[in-house]
C-alpha cells in the first residue's frame, strides 16, 4: 500500500510518502526544483536534513499519523476502500465595506 501527504506553501512543495512502511520525503523549492529526496526512517537518515527540512516533515508525518493515511477530527484513514463525501456549506455574508467617517474637528481656543 503507499499513501501520500503533501503540503505548498511559499516556502515550495512537500511530499511524505510512505509505502510498504518506508517514508520518503521529497521537498521542492518555490520553483518546483528539487532540493531534497530520500528515505526518512532513521535518525541517521533525518540527520541529513537541514532544521527548515525537519519541520515540514514533522508536520507532514502529523497530518498523516506517521504511518500513512490522514486524520480528520480523530478520525484514521488509513488507505483501503473508504469514501468520504461531505459538502461544507458555508453561509458567509458578502463583505460590505463601511464609508470611512471624517475625523471630528477640534474647536480650537479662539
């Protein structure tokens, strides 16, 4: 089985995929050039990656539960036959911009 989870943000592209147990982690900078890809499963392999690195791959490693898959409000899922199908209805008001008022006027000692 392989699952994948991936962030963007304006730092470039994050992937963690996981496949038969084994991680690979690949991160792109904002122009989609590749600056890191390999395995993830030891300290000895993490010990490669730079602090900025570490992090989007222990956010990664949290939005999938570390072991492949994604969580939704306590919710594992976990590869396999599932499906999820909700809409999100939002019912947000249009903004409506407030006229600006004037600033009051001192009265000035005459």
């Amino acid at each position: 089985m392989v699952t994948s989870v991936s962030v963007s943000d304006n730092t470039g592209s994050y992937t963690l995929t996981t496949k038969n147990g084994k991680k690979t982690f690949t991160a792109k900078d904002p122009d989609g050039a590749e600056s890191f890809t390999g395995p993830v499963d030891t300290e000895e392999q993490r010990d490669s990656l730079d602090r900025n690195l570490i992090k989007k791959l222990e956010q990664l490693e949290g939005m999938g539960g570390g072991k492949g898959g994604i969580q939704l409000n306590g919710l594992n899922l976990k590869g396999g036959d599932f499906k999820f199908d909700h809409k999100f209805d939002f019912n947000i008001e249009p903004f409506k911009r407030q006229p600006k008022k004037a600033p009051k006027k001192e009265r000035s000692d005459a």
